[in-house]
C-alpha cells in the first residue's frame, strides 16, 4: 500500500466516524452547546471537565472535523508529490480540499442559524458528497495510471451507479424528516396509520415520502446484488460489495424502525444515519470497481511502494486525459477532432429535439398547480420553473446519452441513427456512459438544492426507468416496449407538479396518463414509417412482430384511450372552456387521422404515408394540448356559469 493508499483510507473511516460523531451532537441537541465557531467559547481553546457532555460532544465534532481537513490537505499534497502525473487523482483530491473548505463554512453557518433544518440539511449533503469524493480517491489509486483498453460493458457500472444516487437521496428525505421534526408523525412501523399509502397531507409528506422512497431503494439494492451474482460470477469482488451495501442498507431500514418504536432515541438516530453514510461508501466503491473491472484493469493492490507504477497497463496519464477513471481520463480516442466538433457530438448524445418535447410537459404543469397556490411571488415561481427545465432537460440528456451508448450497436444498423455520434465512432463509448451518468448526478443535484427532493427523486426515477427498463429490459425483447417504457417520458408534468406543490396530486397523475397513452400512438406511427430499420436492427417493434393491420389497429385504440382521458381531464383538472374545446377538437382530429391509416390497411405506401402525417401530428397535438392546459390555468373560463 503506497503513502496515499494508506492515507486515502484513513480519511475514509475518519469521515464515517465524523458523520457518526455529527449525529450524536444533533440526537442530544449537542450543536449549540458551543456558542462560537470555531472554539466553542472566547479564549477557551479546551473545555472544563464540568461543561457538561454537551460541549464535550460538538468539541470533538469540530475537533475531528479539524483533522480530518489536515488529512484532505495532506492527501492534495501527495497527489501532487507522488501522482502529479495522474488527473483522475491530482483533480478529484484538490476537489476535495475545496469541498472541506465549503463543509467547514456550512459548520459555522450552521451554528450562526442555530441548526436550522435547512443548514443541517444541506450539512449532511456537503458531508456525503465528500465522503464519496474520497471513496472515488481511494478506489481510484488502486488502479493503473493508464488503462489501454478501449473498455467492455458498462451495463452493470450504470446499475451501481444508480443504487448509489439512490441511497444519496434517501439519507437527504432522511435528513429532511429530521429538519422537519416529522419523526413521529406515525407511531407505528413499517405502517403509517394502519396503512401503506395515506394520503400526502399537511406535514406528513416527509416522513411518507422518506418511507416510499426507502421501500424503492431497498428493492433497487437487492437487485443490483443480484445482478453482480448473475452477470459477474467471475468478479467477486463487486458481489461481496454488492452483498455488503444491501446487509448495511437492510440493517438501517431495521433501526429506522427501531427509531420509531423506540421514540427517537439517541442509539437509533446514530445508527441510522451510521449505517446510511457506510452505504452510500460502499455503493460508490462498487461503482467506481465495476468501471474500471469493466474497462479491463486490474488492481495494483495495496502492497505496491510510494509512487510505483504497476506492470498492467502501465504509462503515465498525460495533459490530454488518456488514462481512465477521471476528468478527461478515457481509453483510446477516436480519431482527433476540433473543439467544436466535440462539442457538437456530445449535444447529439443528448438528443435536444427531444427533450424540447419533454418540456413542453412540464411548464404547463407548474401552471395549472400554481393556480392552486396563489401565495407563490411571481418572482419564486420564474426561477422555480428555470431551475426545474434545466434539472429535466439534463435529466433527460443524461438518459439519452446512455442511450446511445447502450444502443450504438444497434444504431449502426439503422439508417435513421447511424449518424449518431457513437455509431459512427466519434466520440468514445466510456467518455460517452461517464458524460451521461455526469448529466444525471448534475441534475439531481440541481433539483434537490434549487427545486426539491421530491423532484429531484422523480427526475431519477425517469433515468432509471428509460434506462434500465426500457432500454436495457423492454426494447430489445417484446412489442410492448414502448407501451410500458413510455412511463419514462411521461413523468415531466409529474415532475412539474412536484416541483411547485411538494407532492404529487390526482391533476399530475392524469397528465401522466396523458401523455402515458399518448406515446404509443406517436411512437408507432413513427415505426411504422421506419419499420425496416427496426427489422434490420433485430428490434421487436409492434409493426415488425404484428405487421402494419395489427399496429394501425392498436393505433386507433390507444387514441380513443387516450381522448377519454383528456376529455376526463377536464372534471379532474377542473379545466373551463378553453382546455375542453381543444381536448375535443384537437382529439376528434387525433382520433380521425388515427382511423384512416387504419383504413388504408396493408398498403406499404399508404400506411408509410399516413404513418409520417399522423406521426407529425401527434407531437402537435401535445404541444397544443398542454399549451391549452396553460391558457386555461391563468385565464379561466367556466364551462357552466
């Protein structure tokens, strides 16, 4: 083990045990026993022996908190000493002094509120983002400084990548219960109120929230456990992470339980969030194992002296990045290319022509809930709807990226994708899946500072249901693909919703289903025009496996399904004169159009024509739609006077 293996590791565990100690200082109301900051009192560097375990407690929490900033600082200096050759360390540890230096300025923030809810909220983010900033350090420095592969399947990093934002966000809702003091809303557990699903009302919306969301990760960790043991029998070493963060996370649901049956008590709250931080360690581990077991390297162990350099895949890392695992690090580059084309190609993985439909989703959405919430200021509610279009519109390239990237085989076969920027090779694919995970991890984070948690987790629920479901389950073995993938791209009005109201109400929930059966009409239009593609491809669209009868049929049905919903939409929504005149005619033209390229039947040039007009359409009638839902949100006519 190298001098910056070993002190990698130590401020690893050190940190854990800050987060521990930090929890006990906030279980025995501990945070403001120390009036000042640093110190805890002027001119008194140590406390007296008869200040109480108060201000003993959020001594040593400062005082550790001191070290361990020693240890980060230490660690940027080794990096540079030993490894100054190697971005993926050099940035990441020079980060995480900046991001030490933004923790202890949040510690006397804290302290300055008087451990308001929101302080100690976003104290906790600090301290977890840089615990897994240290994670990625110390996995990182077990590995070559160049790995020369080009790289294999990343199917399996994307699912631990996943899990691992997941329990991220699970410690926030945690955390946010706590700054709400909704602890014991409900005394019963795993119940809440004899019950399951109580509606979302008043304060309990934390404590509900924390509980579905934990329910969630708890079946996203079981799978990524199973899956290490099905798709990497050979790596043991990511099932036995794999198996170690589901035990960790099993045991905190345990002692979240405890927390409550126990009413509160200082054990359980340590515990708790103990166990939460070990988590969120090992899932980044996992993650950053599985990409470079994935890329082909090997680990350099930890026996290796100060500053070597492994035999496997040796060679330093360079100005251009050409190592793996950090900024600019990447295996051999396509060929050499302008700025401008880079940039270029990276916009293309992000596919912006749809996310702009997408958004069109969304802003309505926040329109129509904000009527309900007249006491938004003008001024909140503009910045609220920025802030939540550029989290979804990176939320949504982050899922088309990895798209591509999961798809680029695929894409070369097809006439309509094969200029996609990984089908013609122009940009590498392991850039490509690290651009897209960064995407998502941005917008999360955007979401839960600016917007909110329940936002931000419904934005990671749409990456993870379009990529793990549709993509990497659905699209490639039945029909129905997109019929249950088109869930994904149903959740921004959802989203929206969330956004201004804090829940999820009945309105959002129809304008899911809007544009839930609005997508396979659309989509399968566009199939039908492509279908030859899609057979080239091996792809089981609808029009492929049933043939054109079958598709314009099933057409026609999700079109009526899809006018009886906005039509009921409009008693839901309690939407006036201006939503219900365009739900009856812009769907009386949806359903005409839909009926006649059933009528055409199996004549190839008639059904490609009608496909291609009713595809065109289809995105019309969802932007008019919504943009009916806006119009009739400010300007209110009634149906019946």
């Amino acid at each position: 083990m190298t001098r910056f293996q070993r002190l990698a590791a130590l401020t690893v565990l050190t940190t854990l045990v800050l987060v521990t100690i930090g929890v006990v200082v906030r279980a025995t109301n501990s945070g403001m026993a120390c009036p000042t900051w640093p110190g805890c009192f002027e001119g008194q560097a140590l406390p007296r022996l008869d200040q109480g375990f108060g201000v003993w407690a959020e001594w040593i929490h400062r005082t550790v908190a001191a070290l361990i900033g020693g240890f980060i600082v230490g660690l940027a200096v080794l990096a540079w000493l030993d490894h100054r050759d190697r971005r993926s360390l050099v940035v990441p540890s020079v980060a995480a002094v900046l991001l030490t230096g933004y923790q202890a300025w949040l510690g006397r923030e804290t302290v300055r509120l008087g451990n308001s809810g929101e302080s100690v909220l976003a104290h906790l983010a600090s301290a977890m983002a840089l615990l897994g900033l240290l994670v990625f350090v110390l996995v990182r420095s077990r590995y070559p400084a160049r790995i020369t592969g080009l790289g294999g399947n990343q199917r399996f990093t994307l699912l631990a990548v996943f899990s691992a934002t997941a329990t991220f966000a699970l410690l926030l809702f945690g955390a946010n219960v706590t700054a709400t003091g909704t602890g014991l809303w409900f005394a019963d557990w795993p119940l809440m109120d004899g019950g399951l699903f109580p509606g979302l009302v008043g304060g309990n919306v934390a404590q509900v929230l924390h509980r579905w969301v934990a329910a969630v990760v708890a079946a996203l960790v079981i799978v990524t456990w199973w899956a290490a043991r099905r798709v990497h029998p050979d790596r043991p070493v990511l099932t036995r992470l794999a198996l170690l963060g589901t035990v960790l996370f099993l045991v905190q649901v345990v002692i979240g339980g405890a927390q409550v049956l126990t009413r509160l008590a200082g054990w359980t709250q340590t515990l708790h969030v103990a166990f939460g931080a070990a988590t969120w360690a090992v899932f980044v581990g996992l993650a950053v194992t599985s990409y470079f077991l994935a890329r082909g390297a090997e680990s350099q162990g930890w026996g290796a002296g100060a500053g070597s350099r492994p035999a496997i895949g040796s060679g330093a890392e360079t100005g251009s990045g050409s190592a793996a695992g950090g900024p600019g690090d990447g295996g051999d580059a396509p060929a050499a290319r302008t700025r401008r084309q880079s940039i270029q190609a990276y916009v293309a993985l992000t596919k912006p022509r749809i996310i702009e439909l997408l958004l069109v989703t969304t802003v309505p959405a926040m329109v129509l809930a904000t009527r309900d919430l007249p006491g938004i200021q003008v001024g909140d509610w503009v910045w609220l709807t920025v802030w939540t279009l550029v989290g979804g519109s990176l939320a949504a390239g982050s899922a088309n990226a990895i798209n591509c990237y999961l798809d680029r085989d695929i894409d070369k076969l097809m006439v309509r994708t094969r200029r996609r920027p990984l089908a013609e090779e122009v940009v590498d694919p392991n850039r490509a899946v690290v651009f897209g995970i960064a995407l998502g991890i941005i917008s999360f984070a955007l979401m839960a500072y600016f917007v909110n948690l329940l936002a931000a987790f419904l934005t990671l629920l749409a990456i993870g249901f379009y990529v793990f479901v549709y993509t990497m389950l659905l699209k490639r073995t039945t029909p129905q693909n997109i019929v249950i993938g088109g869930a994904a791209g149903a959740l921004p009005p959802v989203i929206g919703w969330a956004a201004v109201t804090g829940n999820v109400g009945l309105p959002a929930l129809f304008l899911f289903l809007l544009v839930f059966y609005w997508t396979p009409p659309h989509f399968w239009a566009l199939a039908l025009r492509i279908r030859k593609d899609y057979a080239a491809a091996g792809v089981p669209m609808l029009p492929v496996v049933k043939g054109v009868p079958e598709t314009t049929r099933q057409i026609v049905l999700y079109t009526v399904l899809l006018v009886a919903v906005s039509l009921a939409f409009t008693a839901v929504g309690r939407m006036g004169l201006i939503y219900t005149a365009a739900a009856v005619v812009l769907g009386g033209i949806f359903l005409l159009q839909a009926w006649r390229l059933w009528q055409v039947g199996s004549s190839e040039e008639r059904s490609t024509a009608g496909a291609i007009k009713l595809y065109r359409y289809s995105i019309s009638y969802l932007t008019l739609l919504f943009a009916a839902v806006a119009v009739d949100a400010l300007v209110v006519i009634p149906l019946v006077r």
